[in-house]
C-alpha cells in the first residue's frame, strides 16, 4: 500500500457503526474518539466488514486508507454491544479436523457457549434397563474455552473453533453453539445524534471529546450511511459551530437518493429544500458513488478526498475539492443493486451541463469527463446566500482553519498582561504568518490590525481585546469563458498582401 498523506486541517471525524465485535476490545470502543493512522490500525481497533449498509464506519475506513490514502482518521462508532444486541438460537456445526465453523457474523466471543455430544454409550444397562429414560440420557459436556476449544474468526468474519487435542471435545463429530450478536440494525438515527436519557455523551455530543482527548481539531465531520436522513444532517450542521465554545469546522451531508428520496437530477432542489440542508458549512452531496461492486455514500469519499488534498498542500484548506479526478468507477442510487456480469441496475449518468444545474442549487455532484470528477464548488447555503466566504466550500473552510489557528496558537498569551508588546506581539505574527500565505498565492490577504474605536476603554478595562482580520483566500474559477471573433480585416491585409 502507498504510504498515507498525513495531514490535520481536514481531520475526518466519522460517525457510524462498526462491526466491533471484531475488535481488539469491543466493549471500549462506544460513543469515543477512535484515531487511526493506518488501515491495519483501524481494522484492529473497530473491526472491519464490507457489509457497509450495516457497519457505516467501514465506509471512510476503505475510502481513506485504501482508496485515496489519507492519515489520520477519527472514528466514533455508536454501536453498543451491551445495548444493541441479540440472542443467537443453539447452532449445530460439524467438526472436521478438529476445526468448525458457526456461519453466522457479529457473534461476541465472551459470550459463545460450546456444548459436545455426551460420550457414546452401548444403549443399555445390565439390569434391562431402557437407556431412552430420560434419567438416563446422558448429558452433553459444556467445554471450556483455552482448556478445550479456541476461538478466532475467518476472514469472512465468521466464528472459527478450533479443539484441542486434549480436550473434552476433541472426539465430537458436531458441536452446539449459542451465543449473543451485535445487531447494527437496531442502532437507529437516535443514537447518531447523541439522545440520551441519562444525559451522557453520545452520537454527536462526542465531538466535543476529540480536542481534549486528541489534541485535534475536527476539520471535516460527516456520518455516511446516516445524514441522508434530516433529523441527522440538521444536527450535524449544528455541530459545525462552538465546538469546545469556539471551534469550527465543515461537514458532508449527503441527499437521500434512495426510491423514497430523490432518484433524478432535476429533483434535487426539493429534495434538499426537505432535508433543511441550508447551513453555510455543509457541502450536501447527490448520489451514491459506486467503485467496482461495492457502493459507498458520497461523503465518505469526498471527505478522504478532501482530507487529501489538504494534506497534499501544505494542510491549507484553500483549495476547492470540485473537478479532481478520483478513483471510482461511477454513480449510482442509494438502492441500486449490483449483478456480476451486467453492473449496477440504477446507475445516474450525468453531463455536464445536468451537473451544472444540480450545482445551481448548492449540491455537488459527480460527472464522466475524461474521467471520473468530482464537480461542485458551493456549500448548502447557496443559493440562499452568495456571500463569498459561505458560499464557496473552500473559502468557508479557510476561515474556519484561520479561526481554530488564531486561537490554538496564542491561547497561550490569554491571561498575560494586555500591554503595547501584548498587541504588537499578535498583530506582527500574525502580519508575518499571512504574508507569507499570500507569497505562497495561498490567499490574496491576511492582513491584522488593532483598530482603538474597535476597543473602547469599557472593553479594555473588561479585560478584552479585539483584532480585525482582513481574510481573502481565491475563489475557484467556476467559469472559464472565452470569446471567440471573426476579424473580417485580418482577411482584408491578408488578401492585400497577396495581391502586392
């Protein structure tokens, strides 16, 4: 594998569900920041599926280490064993070299329970007795786990058991299993969103966990899999702002395409006007995308995409995610099914000129030129609002980076006395650092000042400073145009000359 970008200005934080009874510890890994650096990494800490309808984490984990390549990756998986769960009915596997499989998934170790066939008797007793008396079945051995039997699981995430030679089952030719599963279908857009009777940190409401845990700032939150449903998207676009009181950072929401939802491009102004999908730091998304046989939804790549090319630019977040070719293989509905030998049944195809117009509405799309690209530049709040620093992705992101550094970088200085040198200190650092971001053509300014009318002496004697910002990163081109003039004299000289 290519060695991941790493990089922090677009820091994923990915909520969803995880098939975490493949996990290293399952029952510590629920409602808290999970970082991962690498693909082996993740798989360890919450498992791994490509069952991503059910487990939506392992959406972002494939699109960012294996698709794109992009380090590190936060994840918060909601999916509680010890809440959402199910009994699994005895089993009966057949052992063949000492080994049996339990074909089923999601089964918790700690709670299998193996039973052998009792030992095989001659079918009677020497008083004539009938062995078929109930008094005198004999019992099936309980085995204990590590003395008779081991546990590990295939690569199909299934239950492999493994006898020992010494054990009590080691003669068994079947074996009765039972046990508790996870069950991600009972995870529901409750538990995304962080509703808690007991008041405690869940879904959502762990985004404020991961600076303090961490030391990070969130960049980038999305919840493939789940903000399609707007109960979910408008919260997480709640949570894009006052993260820890005053952090910020942009999301993905993607448009539910699946048959209850929007299905063609000409709907999809309706269908992001009922999913409330308006914040100026969201980029909505249409339709699913689709790699090979698998499907994934369009936040989860455009987050690891995104993720990348701000790692690949020096951790700027001033470049637009729109127009970059990535790896996929096409686009497709929410419910398209897949069938070897003739693709995908609900495939969008989109040109150009139908990518242009679900742009017109604020959503980002995906379009076939010489290529596969993404192709939107607009956050949610367009139409809406054309103001320039909400209504280009990418300009809304470098003020929200530019904010969360001003405060990471001098919250050391709060508290110190608010003097002359107080002032030049910022003023001049801050003077230096943007300039040298406009010499990199990273902006066009980023200028500070301390303006005394902005500071009456209220403020001063309050305790409180103010400084003003002059921010200016580029708008992408959206709109390259270029005219095109017959010049009736050019053939004039032309034919003069040759008649000369």
């Amino acid at each position: 594998l290519v060695a991941p970008v790493l990089g922090t200005a677009g820091l994923q934080v990915v909520f969803g569900t995880a098939p975490v009874n493949l996990a290293e510890d399952p029952y510590s890994v629920t409602n808290t920041p999970v970082i991962a650096y690498s693909w082996s990494e993740a798989v360890k800490k919450l498992g791994y599926s490509p069952d991503y309808a059910k487990y939506t984490l392992c959406q972002s984990m494939y699109a960012s280490f294996q698709l794109i390549g992009v380090a590190p990756v936060v994840f918060v998986n909601v999916l509680d064993p010890k809440k959402h769960k199910q009994k699994i009915e005895a089993q009966t596997v057949t052992v063949e070299d000492l080994e049996a499989t339990v074909p089923l998934t999601g089964l918790l170790l700690d709670t299998v329970k193996i039973t052998a066939p009792a030992p095989a008797t001659d079918g009677g007793s020497e008083d004539g007795e009938d062995s078929s008396d109930p008094e005198t079945v004999p019992t099936p051995v309980l085995l204990e786990r590590d003395a008779d039997y081991l546990l590990s699981f295939d690569d199909d995430g299934q239950v492999l058991i493994t006898l020992t030679a010494a054990g009590a089952g080691a003669t068994a030719d079947t074996l009765t299993v039972e046990g508790t599963a996870i069950d991600p279908d009972a995870v529901d857009a409750g538990d995304i969103i962080g509703v808690s009777a007991t008041g405690g940190e869940k879904g959502f409401e762990v985004l404020r966990q991961v600076y303090p845990r961490l030391g990070m700032t969130p960049g980038l939150i999305l919840a493939p899999g789940w903000s399609h449903i707007p109960d979910v998207g408008i919260v997480m676009a709640a949570k894009t702002e006052e993260i820890n009181g005053y952090f910020r950072c942009e999301g993905f929401v993607d448009i539910d395409s699946t048959a209850d939802g929007c299905t063609a491009y000409d709907k999809v102004k309706v269908a992001k006007e009922s999913a409330g999908c308006t914040n100026k730091h969201i980029m909505a998304l249409w339709p699913c995308i689709a790699v090979g046989s698998s499907w994934f939804w369009y936040s989860a790549i455009m987050a690891a995409l995104t993720a990348y090319l701000d790692a690949s630019n020096d951790d700027v977040p001033n470049l637009s995610p729109s127009n970059k070719l990535f790896g996929i293989t096409g686009t497709v509905l929410a419910d398209a099914v897949y069938t070897e030998g003739k693709g995908w049944d609900k495939e969008v195809k989109l040109d150009q000129q139908q990518g242009n117009t679900v742009n017109s509405f604020g959503i980002t799309t995906a379009i076939n030129v010489g290529g596969w690209r993404t192709w939107g530049n607009r956050s949610a709040c367009y139409p809406a609002s054309t103001d320039p620093k909400d209504a280009w992705f990418c300009c809304r992101r470098f003020f929200s980076w530019w904010g969360n550094s001003f405060i990471l970088t001098y919250f050391q200085k709060v508290d110190d006395p608010a003097n002359v040198r107080l002032i030049e200190t910022i003023v001049d650092t801050e003077n230096i650092r943007g300039g040298a971001y406009v010499s990199a053509g990273k902006c066009a300014r980023a200028e500070i000042k301390f303006n005394m009318d902005e500071n009456p002496v209220t403020n001063l004697i309050d305790g409180k400073l103010t400084f003003h910002q002059f921010l200016t990163p580029y708008p992408p081109a959206e709109d390259i145009h270029n005219i095109l003039e017959f010049d009736p004299y050019a053939l004039e000289s032309a034919l003069a000359a040759a008649a000369d």
